[in-house]
C-alpha cells in the first residue's frame, strides 16, 4: 500500500489494480490444481471443509486483462479492485474443476471436522469477495465468469500432468497439504465403519 500511495500522490495518472486469487494458463500457483490432481487420481469423494461454503474471490487473467485495456484507454489515478464477476464457493469451484469427465461423491464436512481435513484454497471463515463496482461505472465488462474463464487453466493442467504425476513447477511446497489421502481414506473407512 506504501507504494501505491507513493504512485498516487505523486499525481501521474496511475491506475492501481488489486486482482484476487489469479487463476489461468500457466498461473503461479493454479489453486485449482488441488481438484484437477484430485480427478486425475480418480478419486471417489471430494471432502470440502466448511461444507465447501469457503469463498475467496478470484480473479481470471482474461478479466485483469480486460481491465488492464480499460484503464489504458481511460488513464487517471484510481485504485480499482479486479474480480471475477462472480464469487464462488469452493463446492462451486470443485464442480467445474472436475471437468475431465470424472464424478465424485461429494463430502462436505462440518466445521467440527478434524483440522486440515477437506482443506482448500478457499477455505475462509468469513468470505473474502471484492467489490469491483468502480471499475464498473469506469465501464469494465469481463470478459467471462469463473467457470467459463477457468476452462483454459483446467485444460493446460490436464496436458501438462501427463509430462509426470504433477505439472512443471508444481511439486512438493504449496500443494502437499492439499493431498493427505491416507487420512480421507481414513476418515471415509469410519464413515463407512
């Protein structure tokens, strides 16, 4: 924020964009990997902590992009936050991001549930959803709703998991969490007892 009050005040017509939980081809790091992977594996169950109600709105290339022209088009000193036009909840997000053609049983597990289980991305007790109504009046148009802008994204990652069992870049770190199968297996085993 330091520096966009520098940029700001020093009267240059700068437009600061804050963009959310980018997602999109080749995307650093492409949360939506977390279901991808999860398909791919084939999987019987998602489990989704908060009842898969998280929600942290994201932001597709394709719309930051649109807005990037917008504010090139229309220069002066603005801060405009940058979404997607919709905020989906992380069930919403694992609907789409199972699109290669693999069905789940979906498990959406109370916030009781032992800590780290059905963990996500999105995973927020309260959601995190922008408001992009100035942006609007500025006249931005996405280009598209998650689950239309996502689909590129969906598919780089499908190709590219068949390089190895995870795409370039994406080992280990970040994602590790995201895929304790022993313990859903275990979880699911008592479910089932």
């Amino acid at each position: 924020m330091a520096a966009e009050r520098i940029l700001l005040e020093r009267g240059a017509p700068v437009s600061v964009l804050r963009p959310s939980k980018v997602h999109g081809r080749r995307a650093r790091p492409p949360r939506e990997w977390v279901f991808v992977k999860r398909a791919l594996d084939w999987r019987p169950c998602v489990l989704l902590a908060r009842s898969g109600s998280g929600v942290d709105h994201p932001t597709s290339a394709a719309n930051l992009a649109a807005l990037v022209q917008l504010v090139a088009e229309k220069p002066g000193r603005r801060v405009l936050n940058a979404a997607d036009p919709d905020a989906p909840r992380a069930l919403e997000i694992s609907r789409v991001a199972a699109h290669p053609g693999h069905h789940w049983q979906e498990v959406l597990l109370p916030d009781d549930s032992p800590s780290g289980l059905g963990d996500r991305p999105w995973n927020r007790p309260s959601p995190v959803v922008l408001n992009t109504s100035a942006a609007e009046l500025l006249g931005y148009r996405p280009a598209g709703g998650h689950a239309t802008t996502v689909a590129e994204e969906l598919d780089w990652l499908a190709e590219a998991s068949q390089s190895g069992p995870h795409p370039p870049g994406l080992e280990g770190g970040y994602f590790s969490p995201y895929f304790e199968y022993e313990a859903e297996n275990r979880f699911l085993g008592r479910l089932a007892g």
